[in-house]
C-alpha cells in the first residue's frame, strides 16, 4: 500500500507544517493534502480558545503535549485519530463561500470513509459550544448517526484556506473531558457524554489500520473532488 | 440582505461610514451570513497603522477564522471594545453595535474607489 500518512511529528511540528502548506498555496502554489498521525498525545487549541480552558497539570500528568493551531474551533485529543489537512486557493463565486468549501471537502471525506464502510454524513449546526470540540456538532462536522467522527475547522488568509480535520480512529485511555475544565457558569462535559456524542472506526467495526484510513480518504478526496491534490505530502514525500 | 445606501463598501466584505476624515468600518451582512455564528473578533490595537487593503484583524466562528481587511489607510483610533464580551452582535447588528473599528484616514479620498451599495449588491449577488 501506498504510505499516505506522516507519523513522525510532534504538535508543533504538524502544526507548523499545516501553516507551511496554506503559507504555501497563499504564495500562488497548488492544492496539497496531507494526511497524518501524532507522535505522542496532544491537545490541540483553536486559533483563539482561552488558554484558561487548559488543566496544565492534568496534561503534564497523561504526558500531553498542547498546541495552538491555526484554525478555529475548540480543544480536541489527538493520537486515537487520523488527521487530514487540505489547502487550497480560495475558489472563485459562490464556490468560494466558507459553506460552500465545507460541503465540497465533506463530499471527500465522505467518499473516503465509504471506502472504509462507513456511511458518514455532514453534522446539523449546533451553535457555539463549550471548551470540548467533539462535545458539540456544526456544519463543518461528520457525523455517523448522530454521533460525531470527524471534526472539522478552517482558517482563511491571503486568497487561500487551510481546512484540517480529525477522524476519531479509536479512543485512547483518556479523552480531553480530563484535559480540559468546564467554563464558568458552564457545567463540565462529562467521560459518559462526550463518549455518547462520538463514535469511532472501531467502535463502527471499520479498519482502523491508520495507513489504510488515510489510503481511503486520499482515494476519497481524490473521487469526490474537482482538484488536483496530487501533491501530496506524507512520509515518503515529505519536503525538506 | 442588508446593504445601507449611505455605506460604502470593500470588495473584501467590509463596510465603511465615513464621518469627515473618520472612517468606521465593520463586516458586512453578506459576510457575517457567511460566517455563521461569530465567537471571537481579534481587534487591532489602537494606534496601529493601517494599509488600505491590508488584513488587520480577524474574526472566529463556529466555522472559521477570516481576515478583516481596513479598506482605507491611516491610523486605528478607536475599536469596539464591547465586542470582547459579546461577539455576537458582529451577526445581530452587523452596521450597528457590531461596528469593529475606526481609522482616521490619512486620505479621505480612498474612499471615493470603494464600492457604493449597488456595486456592493451586484458584487455579493455575483458571488
């Protein structure tokens, strides 16, 4: 099998490589994906979360690294999951839309997670939530039933977008209900909720073999979509 | 969609009320909707130089995180501070209590080359 899918990173590191990709399209370069896997659990931020939202001690104590990503969006856990990450120009008309860009990537993964047996489809909108991302559902989301499986968020800047997501693979020992607090006034998201608001690839009986899901989802993208992303970037075509 | 005839208008979405060589400026109706529910506005700083065109601040939302553009050039003079607390009005009142900031423009004239309502309405109807 092709290997699609970049492991070998930490946090910062696919962050940064993220930002690298829309620095990359917004400098007049094409369309790339990029699938990839972490190196070690880590809690990724939205763009302007409050750092508030944080337990500090509880993530040194599960071994967590946290991180500030680009997008918007709220606290999620990585390292059950496969993560993808699309940039790309903005596309012109109505086309361009942060909707219309939503659906035109949903229908990638969609076609992507049907390789892998799973009839996905797009989340209804929920409204602003809590410090939880996949406690709570938006149109950017997948859902499998009514429970989430991937949760999506975008940034744009200078004529082009970044859009990544997580597609929950399998459930590690612990979720961010430890990692992250409730907010004032607000009561905290419970293990049992956030566990009846998900599913997962296993939990689903998918393969969760993490090159095959990001094999699926290249091939995915690859159908559903009307853009090159050929250039892809993961392990065996890394750039320097 | 709203579109005021007494504003003009950038190509990037945002809206401008000119006050004599004040320029107030804030997202449009179109681009809140496109937006969706707004959850944050990252306001610029008062004092800071602004370029026509030139991103300057940004707004989350459920969905997103965008760039604001200041359709005019000249200094940040006053920001919607309310705007901390209650991002929301970005969507409920987006030419009103959801005003984001005001530049006191170096040129007055720039104003002249953005669009007027009916322009910004072919633009948005276009899209």
């Amino acid at each position: 099998m092709v290997d699609d899918i970049d492991g070998e990173l930490d946090a910062a590191a696919q962050m940064a490589a993220d930002e690298t990709l829309l620095d990359d399209v917004a400098g007049g370069g094409p369309p790339v994906l990029r699938l990839y896997r972490w190196s070690r659990p880590a809690l990724s931020l939205g763009r302007f979360q409050p750092v508030d939202d944080v337990d500090a001690p509880a993530c040194r104590r599960r071994g967590v690294e946290v991180v500030r990503r680009p997008t918007g969006g709220m606290g999620l856990l990585h390292g059950g999951d496969v993560t993808y990450a699309v940039a790309m120009p903005r596309p012109a008309g109505a086309d361009g839309s942060v909707d219309a860009v939503y659906r035109l990537l949903a229908g990638g993964l969609i076609a992507g997670l049907a390789r892998l047996g799973v009839a996905a489809a797009v989340a209804r909108h929920g409204g602003p939530a809590g410090p939880v991302c996949f406690a709570g559902q938006q149109g950017a989301d997948l859902r499998v039933g009514d429970r989430k499986l991937c949760g999506s968020a975008q940034v744009w800047r200078a004529g082009a977008l970044l859009q990544h997501g997580s597609v929950l693979v399998e459930r590690l020992a612990f979720d961010e209900t430890e990692l992250l607090r409730a907010r004032p006034g607000s009561p905290p998201v419970s293990r049992e909720r956030l566990r009846a608001a998900t599913v997962t690839l296993q939990e689903l009986g998918a393969p969760t073999d993490p090159r095959h899901v990001a094999h699926a989802l290249v091939e995915g993208f690859a159908e559903a979509l009307d853009l090159d992303l050929s250039r892809r970037v993961g392990s065996t075509a890394r750039r320097g | 969609m709203d579109f005021p005839d007494e504003l003009r208008y950038s190509e990037e979405h945002e809206w401008v009320a000119v006050d004599g060589a004040r320029a107030r400026i804030g997202i449009t109706d179109f681009a809140q909707d496109s937006l969706g529910d707004v959850v944050y506005v990252e306001l610029p700083g008062v004092g800071a130089n602004v370029m026509a065109h030139a991103t300057c601040a940004e707004v989350e939302s459920t969905k997103s995180v965008s760039e604001i553009f200041s359709p005019v050039t000249g200094t940040v003079v006053e920001v919607n501070e309310a705007l901390n607390d209650a991002p929301e009005q970005v969507n409920a009142d987006p030419y009103g209590a959801g005003w984001i900031f005001v530049v006191e423009m170096a040129d007055p004239a720039e104003v002249d080359a953005l669009l007027d309502a009916g322009g910004y309405r072919a633009l948005v109807e276009e899209a």
